[in-house]
C-alpha cells in the first residue's frame, strides 16, 4: 500500500511512482492538499489498485492539488494596519512627515475561502485541511523614508497585503467502482486528472509599508 505523503502549503512537487512532478496554480501561489476519495461512475479500474475496507484509508497516496481556473482582472488593498495619524498644520508653509520606527504584522494569506465539492464526506475532511489556505504571513517595514505634505493634509503609516479573487477545482482523487476486493474491503486506484468541486478565495500577490495621505 502506498504511505501517506504530507504535503506542505508551499510544497510544489507531488510524487508519484518515484517520479517527480511539478503542478502550480497560477503565478500568485501553489496550493497542496491531502489526498481525498470520490465515488467514479462504473468502469475499468487502473492496474495499479489498492483494496481498503474503509473511510480511514483515504488519506494515503498521491496529492489533490488546487487548480486555479479564474482569476480577477484587478487586484485590492487589504489594509492590515494603520498608524497614528499625523496633520500638517493649516498654518505652515509645507511639512515634512516620517515615522521613523520599524512594524511587523501578522496576516492571513487568503481571506474568505469558500469550498464546494460533490461528496458530502469530503466537506469534513476538506474542513480540516483547508486551513492551508489561510496560512499566516508577516509583513516587517521600516519606516525610514519622509512624505511631504501640504497645509492641512493627514497622514499616517500602513501595511498594505495586496489581494487577487481567484477561483478553482481541486485536481486528483482515489476513486472506486465499488467493486469488491479481500474480505469486506472495495478497490480503489488514484486518478491524478480527476477535477471535482470548486473553491475560491482572495490570495495574497504581494504585500509591502507605505504612507496614507488625505485631507
């Protein structure tokens, strides 16, 4: 029986019969999941199968991926956060503002999944591995440079994690027949194309520290 490979949110390659195979979303990230279990429509099984008598056995083998299928033509600002603010007074000629101190923030590395998938077994377990997709970055800027600001104007330090809405199936599952295999077992076999369900969220493209400025 093949064991179970474990792969990581940042983990590109997914191995397979001892060969490596490199799948990436689209440019933003590469996303892995566990490997998941669907029921196939009646029909010739691969010749490599595996007989398991039950729900326990699923999560061993090869890796479901995320696949990336659409994205949003414009990225957004997702402010994650914002400094004192600093006001040039009305009567000045001009002001030169800096705040001068270094910040680290913590953040999520996608905001608002949401997953749908065909089999309703498989909403709890994607339930409990899904949280990679929410992974958890930081942002540190040292606030070093200087904006000048005219009479009356506002400013204030922020961080910045610039977000794309995309969208995706999940690719790869073992699937079955429901033929019968051993004592009270059924035969499975992976097909690393099987493309099932849906999910979508807002993945981080980049993240940086610049200054806010109104009046």
């Amino acid at each position: 029986m093949r064991p179970h490979t474990t792969a990581t949110p940042e983990a590109e390659p997914a191995v397979r019969d001892g060969k490596s195979r490199r799948r990436w979303l689209a440019p933003v990230m590469s996303l892995a999941l566990a490997p998941l279990l669907l029921l196939a429509s009646p029909g010739t099984a691969s010749a490599q199968t595996w007989c398991w008598d039950g729900p326990t056995d699923i999560r061993k083998g090869d890796t479901t991926w995320a696949k990336s299928q659409t994205q949003a033509p414009r990225t957004w600002q997702d402010w994650v956060w914002r400094g004192d603010t600093f006001q040039c007074p009305w009567n000045a000629p001009s002001c030169s503002y800096a705040w001068q101190r270094s910040k680290t923030t913590g953040w999520q590395w996608s905001v608002g999944l949401s997953v749908e998938n065909p089999v309703p077994y498989l909403n709890k377990v994607l339930g409990s591995i899904t949280p990679s997709y929410g992974r958890t970055g930081s942002t540190t800027t040292s606030y070093t440079f200087t904006t000048n600001l005219a009479p009356g104007q506002f400013a204030r330090p922020i961080q910045v994690v610039e977000r794309r809405w995309t969208k995706g199936t999940f690719v790869g599952a073992f699937r079955t027949d429901g033929s019968g295999c051993g004592r009270n077992g059924h035969t499975y076999w992976w097909d690393g194309n099987y493309e099932f369900g849906t999910w979508e969220t807002n993945l981080r493209v980049k993240d940086y520290g610049t200054y806010q400025i109104w009046k």
